[in-house]
C-alpha cells in the first residue's frame, strides 16, 4: 500500500485515489481561538417535556396474552399482538417483540425453524 503526500497542502492519497486532507489553524499568540455555542444533547433532553403516558388496559391484555403465546411456542400470533401493544406505546411490547427475533431468546425457549 502507498500513500502520496503533498505535504504543502496536507492532502494525502492512498489506494484506490482515496484522498483525504488535514487542516490545523494557528492563532496569533495573545489571541484566543473562536468559540462555537453548541447546545449539549443532555441540555436538549433536560428540556424536552417528560412523558407521562397511561398504560391502556386493552394493550396490557395485548401484552399478556402475547406473553402466553410465546410461552408455549406461538411466535407468529405473539408478534401481531406485539405490534399492536407497541402502537399503543406500552413500555413491555417493544422488547417483548424484539425477543421474538433474537435468536438466543427463542432457543432458550426451544423454538426452532422460526
């Protein structure tokens, strides 16, 4: 492998013309560097309204009878009630959907051929 470098403009080529380039900027002594504001992620999320949604009875049903069925080895009913239970935001439906396409989960189960 070779690597060109124009070491005047801090331009580097490598294989296959791949050209990548370094800059760096000095400032003269005494002179601070530009400062950017940039919010954090946490400041955004410390923001945001917090969520307090209820739990419907009818998605916690979804969820049980989902939980049933994968129990005893009926994957493809336990998704649909799954989806369901997840449009309605219910915080189980999710992961409980989500095991349902994780292998070691559905070994541990002893399903096969899924």
């Amino acid at each position: 492998m070779t690597i060109d470098s124009d070491e005047s403009s801090g331009c580097r080529t490598g294989p296959g013309g791949l050209k990548w380039c370094t800059f760096s900027q000095t400032f003269p002594e005494g002179s601070a560097a530009p400062t950017a504001s940039v919010a954090s992620p946490m400041s955004t999320l410390e923001q945001s309204p917090t969520r307090t949604a209820s739990i419907s009875p009818v998605d916690s049903k979804l969820v049980a009878r989902a939980e049933a069925l994968i129990q005893i080895g009926g994957i493809s009913g336990a998704r649909l009630l799954l989806e369901r239970a997840a449009l309605g935001e219910h915080p189980r439906a999710d992961f409980l959907l989500a095991e349902t396409f994780d292998l070691n989960a559905l070994s541990r189960l002893g399903i096969r051929g899924m």
